[in-house]
C-alpha cells in the first residue's frame, strides 16, 4: 500500500545527491582537461626547453648560447675547402692553492709547469706567488693549452692543478691571410667579438643570436613547472666560404714577405683579382701576424690590412687610366703623336719635368706609357678638360670605397680635383693624370685595371663566395657589374699599349715566357708637410694573358731601398705570375 511520506514530515528526493555528483564528475572533467592542456604545452610546445633542461647543464648552454660561425678558404681550382678560422676546445689550467700545504709545494708545482710552458725565472715567480697563497680554490695558470700538454701535467699528479674545457677561436691557417681573417678578441665587458678582416666586418653574422629562459622559481632556488617558463633556442652563427684561394695566398705572401726583407721595404701589400669576376683571389699585407697570438704583434698598425686600409700615391700606374679615358672619349687615337719637350709650364708654381728630367721628343701614345713620360699623361689630360677628366676617374672607382666585406676599409682621396673651376685643367689635374696629388688604395688600383683587362666593365670586388646559414640555406654571391667606364676597343688599344711597357720598356722582368702580359710600373716619391720627400713608394699592376686574362694583379712596396719599381715591384709581379699561369694550367700563346 502507498504510504504518503508528506503525512510524516519528510520529503524524499534524489536532486541534491545528482547535483552532487554532476558536480564532481564536472571537476573532474575541468581537472583532465587542464592536466592534458598543460601536458600538450610542456611536451609539444616547451619540448625543446624540457629536453635541453633534462639534458644537463652543458646542453642548455649550447641550447641559449650559439655557436660562432666558422671561416674557409678554398681551392678555386677543385672546389675543395680549408678551415681558416673554427671553433675548438681547450683547457683553462688552474690550481686549487687550498691543496698547496707548504712552500716546497708550490716550489714543486712551479717548477713541473715552468718545465712543459717553458717559464723563465721572471715567469716562474709569477706564477710561483698567487700559488703560494693558500686560500683561492680557483687561481687561472694558464688559457688555452691544448690536450696533449694537460695529458703531460696530468703524469705529475700535482696537488691542487685542475683543468676546465673551454671552446677558444682557433686560426689553422696561423698567419696565413691574418689580416683578411682578422681576429676574436674581447670587448672592454670581456664579451668575445670579431676584429679586423672578416670576423670584425661580419661579427653580427658570425656570432649568431643568443637564445633565452624566462619563468619563474620556488624561495629554494628550483624551477617551478608550472609557472610559464618559457624557452628560445639559440640561433647559431654564419659559416663563410672566402674567394681566397689558399695556394696562391701562399705562394704570393711568402714571394711578397721574402721580397720585402730583401729590398728593405717598411711594408709590402699584393692582390690577385679575377678580372671577369671581381672574385679576390689572394690579398697580402705584409708584416703580418698570427690571429692565434694576436696579442703578440708588434703593434696594433700589424692587424690593418694595408690592401683596403692603406692610401697613397699612386705614381704612374695611374697613367694607364689617363691613357684609356682620352682613348674612350675620341680626344685621341692609338696613332696620335705628342711632341715631348722634357717640360710643361704655366700650370703649376714649378714646371713639370718627366723622371729624371728626360726629354723624349716625339713620342707615340704607346711610347707615353712605355717611357712613362710625365708631361705626356698631362698632354692626354688637357686633351680631355678637366671635366671629362674628373668623371672617368671617379667612374673607374677612385674616390670612394668599393664596399668590399672587410673591416676598415677607406676611400682614397680625390679632393684636390674640385678645388678649382670645372672647365679648367689646374695644377691638380694636371699632376693627378700621373698619379700625384689623389691617393688611391690597391684594392682601387686592381679592379679599375681589372675593368681594362675585361673589356671596360669596373666590377664590384667581392672576398665571400658563400654564406651558409644555420638553417642549411646558402647565398651564393654572383659578380657585380657597377658600370661600363670605357668600350671594349679603348679597353683592347690599352691592353696592347701594356704589353708593349713588359716588351718595350723598363718593366721587361714583369713579363712571363711564352704568355702576352700586360702592366705597369709605378715609383712614386712620398709627399709631406715640407713637400716630396727623397722616399719612394713602389707599385706594378698588370694582367694576363692579354687576349683572355685569367688574373690581374698588383704589387706594392713601401719606402723599399732601391730606386724604380722594376727592380722591385715588376719582378716579384713576374715571379708571382708565372706560377699562377703554371697552376691554372694556361696554354702558353707565344
């Protein structure tokens, strides 16, 4: 029988206990939900934050700090590649001084390092001094000791000597194109950054981007996993690959050094430029140094690299330039004549004399340059006026920098040709048309010869053939034409004017059996604050073969003991040449 409950008071009912249970079963729905979300970002999202914390602490150095991108040269025959600048790891030796107990200890120590570092006594106390102290767990001996002497020092199981890896820039090359390389040295907070050459132009690229950690921690110290650590792998530096072709770097610094010594010169600098291209294939400055000591250099003047860095007069290596504007512009045919009276007056204060104050009488346009006659080049400028003048040598390149990828890198100084009125042919043109009164670069010098060599185009000069991402991309750095500065029968009519001063005239030791070589020398007295001093610079630039050139080249010597470049520039030019001929296999054409 159906009992009224409603009789006794009491209501029966089963909602509170579903609320209750829809409760729960919805926090715990909310709770899985939560669990699975954070899951999904720690294992899919922060994997890579988890997995470098998990993996230890080196791991996570590697993960936040990127490593430095490394530097090649290479074989422009093969392809083939040689590290030039690279990472490797040494070690820090140290000595915990707590575990020296007396005076014989630190003696002992003192004594097995100064027998595998090679200390003197002075040295020996140094070291002997911080180690007797007794109360330093971490006293720095010695940086960067390879493992080969840390096994050694190992053998005398010395109380108190530790050792820490560290990963140091490493030079194999040594001085092998020290200044086009550059160096890793330290900022004034200690931080490593690229100088000089190549780590310094490109330090950004090199370095990479640092990664980061960002989160929070418990009062002791440990990460808490769930407070939204966030986690930015690093992104390690660019590695480059040179246009330097390391035989010819080789055999052209240590043809250029020993020439150096041997003439007394003050420095000596050498390029070899790929005329079609503007590819460098070796850049010599000389002194050099070694980027693995770099601390050693006689002075900080060593790291500069005197091919882009230095600027001087160039003498009558500029005469060619003059020569193939008045060819270009049709002020002038290959069949001119000019009639030499040794003198040229009422442009300057002093009248303009030729070398040694010769007088050559009638003279061809090739005969201007094999003689190397002064008042012949002004002959050619005041053909042109002042205004043509001016354009053509700021159109092969003089005057402003040619943005070649290497630090320090100057213009030359062309200032003194806007001095006076445009229309007029001034002192200032008139010396600049042989070379005296502007300054120029190498680096200048070689590609506007360059621009001759290859039938009238002024080419971008460039030192880095790739550059290889951390991602795997790699750009690939084509030639650059910046304009055509003469047409190619200017070009060809100076190119066999060149061949003629190797033939013809004083620079017969530039030329090379069997090949057209084309070039010009340059002895150019240095100025200064009381006029030309009796001091010269030394200069050869020239190309071949002539019909297709396979290099171009200059040569430069400063302040060398003898007299004219061909004694000095044009023969080390020769050497250098027939050993580049030899080593791209040229067929000899005559």
């Amino acid at each position: 029988m159906f009992r009224n409950n409603y009789a006794s008071g009491r209501v029966l009912t089963k909602e509170p206990k579903d609320l209750r249970l829809r409760l729960i079963f919805v926090f715990f729905v909310l709770l899985g939900t939560l669990t699975a979300v954070r899951l999904f970002y720690l294992m899919i999202l922060q994997r890579d934050f988890y997995a470098a914390l998990a993996g230890g602490s080196r791991e996570v150095f590697s993960n936040l700090f990127p490593e430095r991108g490394s530097i090649f040269i290479q074989d422009s025959r093969t392809g083939e590649e040689f590290p030039a600048a690279m990472n490797r790891d040494y070690f820090v030796v140290f000595v915990d001084t707590r575990e020296i107990k007396n005076d014989a200890d630190a003696e002992n120590v003192t004594q097995k390092l100064a027998e595998i570092f090679g200390y003197d006594e002075e040295k020996k106390l140094a070291v002997f001094l911080p180690i007797n102290k007794r109360d330093d767990p971490y006293e720095p001996i010695e940086n960067k000791v390879d493992e080969e002497m840390v096994d050694k020092l190992k053998e005398f199981n010395l109380p108190g000597l530790g050792f820490v890896r560290k990963t140091f820039r490493f030079y194999p090359e040594g001085k092998l194109a020290s200044q086009v390389i550059g160096f890793l040295g330290k900022d004034q907070t200690g931080n490593d950054v690229g100088r000089y050459g190549i780590e310094g132009y490109w330090q950004k690229e090199l370095a990479g981007s640092g990664g980061f950690m960002t989160g929070a921690r418990s009062p002791a110290g440990g990460l808490i996993p769930l407070a939204g650590w966030s986690f930015s792998a690093a992104e390690d530096g660019v590695d480059l690959l040179l246009t330097i072709d390391r035989s010819l770097q080789y055999k052209a610094c240590e043809k250029l050094a020993q020439a150096k010594e041997e003439y007394g010169a003050v420095s000596a600098a050498l390029i070899i430029m790929d005329p079609k291209t503007g590819a460098i294939r070796a850049m010599c400055s000389v002194p050099e140094f070694d980027p693995n000591q770099y601390g050693s250099a006689d002075s900080a003047d060593g790291y500069n690299n005197s091919t882009i860095f230095t600027q001087y007069e160039p003498g009558s290596v500029f005469k060619p330039i003059t020569m193939a504007a008045a060819l270009n512009d049709g002020v002038i045919t290959a069949e001119s004549g000019f009639n030499d009276t040794g003198s040229r007056s009422g442009l300057c204060s002093k009248p303009i004399k030729n070398a040694s104050e010769k007088i050559y009488n009638y003279q061809s346009m090739s005969e201007i340059l094999e003689n190397s006659v002064n008042t012949g080049a002004v002959y050619l400028a005041e053909k042109l006026g002042k205004k043509k003048f001016v354009e053509y040598v700021e159109n092969f390149g003089f005057g402003i920098k040619s943005g070649i990828e290497l630090d320090s890198e100057v213009s030359g100084n062309i200032d003194t040709l806007f001095e006076n009125k445009p229309e007029k042919v001034d002192c200032y043109t008139a010396t600049a048309s042989f070379g005296q009164g502007i300054t120029a670069t190498p680096l200048q010098l070689i590609s506007a010869f360059s621009a001759i060599a290859n039938g009238g185009k002024l080419l971008k000069p460039y030192i880095i053939d790739e550059i290889r991402h951390a991602d795997g991309s790699v750009d690939k750095i084509k030639p650059k034409e910046i304009r055509q500065v003469i047409d190619s029968r200017a070009a060809m009519l100076v190119s066999g004017m060149l061949v003629n001063v190797i033939d013809k005239g004083h620079a017969k030791q530039a030329g090379v059996k069997g090949y057209y070589v084309g070039g010009k020398t340059g002895t150019a007295q240095i100025s200064g604050p009381g006029g030309y001093s009796a001091e010269t610079n030394h200069t050869f630039v020239g190309f071949a073969p002539i019909v297709d050139p396979k290099f171009a080249m200059i040569v430069k010597f400063e302040k060398p003991q003898r007299t004219w470049a061909d004694g000095t520039a044009a023969p080390v030019f020769g050497d250098v040449a027939d050993f580049i001929l030899d080593y791209y296999q040229v067929p000899p054409e005559r």
